[in-house]
C-alpha cells in the first residue's frame, strides 16, 4: 500500500526531466545568453525590459460560482486558451462548508485560486512566460465569476535579477 501512496504522490514517476544543475547561477558572465534578443528561453522582452514572466494578482470582488469547482476548473481551461498558454494539469479542493482552492498547472507556469464564496471573493493568481498573455485571463474571470469588480496588480518576476546583473 505505501508504494500505491507514493504512486499517487507522483513520487518515483519518470517525467523526463533533468536534475537541476545548482552549479550554474546568473552572473556577469553568462548574462548575455539571457539577454540575447534571438535566444529561446521563455524569457520577456518588453519595453526594454527583461524578464522571467507576468505575474497577475487578480482579486474578484462580488462574484458568483466561486464555491463550484466545476465552474472554476472551465475558467481555468478558459483562460489557458484565451491567453495562448500549455495546460499541464488542473486540481481542486472543495473545503466544507465552502471555498475552493485549486491550481491549473501550465508549461508556463500557473493559475491559482483559493475562494471565499460567502463573500464573493476569489484571490487568483496567473503568473506566466514566453508567449502567452496573462492579462486576457482578467475578462474570462470577470465572465465566469459574473462581475465588473475586479482589482489587477501585476509584478514582472525576475526583472530586478536580470536587471542588477545587466547593469553590474
């Protein structure tokens, strides 16, 4: 029974990924293979700035649907096609007497959620690289959860990493 727990866990399960290399870090050095215009690293090169992703905090203020998991999984796959990104996989959590938390895991990165529906609250994140467009997710979640209230803040992740090594 242990190893079928562990199963479930993921544990033990080839993925085909690589051990990280913890030899490597981002120096002076090795910069410009990050800051190359033409390199294929998923990294964001916009207005002069570098970048690992956009990461949105999303707060849905006065929505519906936000104790239903299935409405919240569809938003999910929604979002992933309106903003052009991978689905990898989706899992939630239904609390009693409510709530929902969940997370759609992308290729380039995630969408999150943990809900208070009994105030009409969902804290949504969407943090995303490469290609994709984080910030069309804002209107899937205002149609799924049935409000205008929505509040955005968004933080460029890595841009102070790469931005220090650039300039030393």
């Amino acid at each position: 029974m242990k190893d079928a727990n562990l199963f479930q866990l993921g544990i033990g399960l080839e993925t085909g990924a690589q051990e990280e290399d913890t030899t490597r870090s981002l120096t002076a050095a090795n910069i410009d293979a990050v800051v190359e215009a033409d390199r294929e690293d998923h990294f964001i090169r916009r207005d002069g700035k570098i970048f690992a992703g956009t990461h949105l905090i999303i707060e849905v203020m006065k929505g519906t649907g936000l104790d239903c998991e299935t409405r919240i999984q569809q938003a999910f796959r929604d979002c992933v096609d309106v903003c052009g990104a991978t689905l990898l996989h989706i899992h939630t959590h239904k609390f009693s007497p409510q709530g929902v938390s969940g997370v759609a895991v992308l290729a380039e990165s995630h969408i999150s959620v943990h809900t208070w529906p009994e105030i009409g609250y969902g804290a949504f994140d969407v943090f995303m690289c490469g290609d994709a467009e984080p910030w069309k997710a804002v209107d899937v979640l205002k149609a799924a959860f049935d409000t205008d209230q929505v509040e955005v803040r968004e933080l460029l992740r890595g841009e102070e990493l790469i931005a220090k090594e650039v300039a030393a």
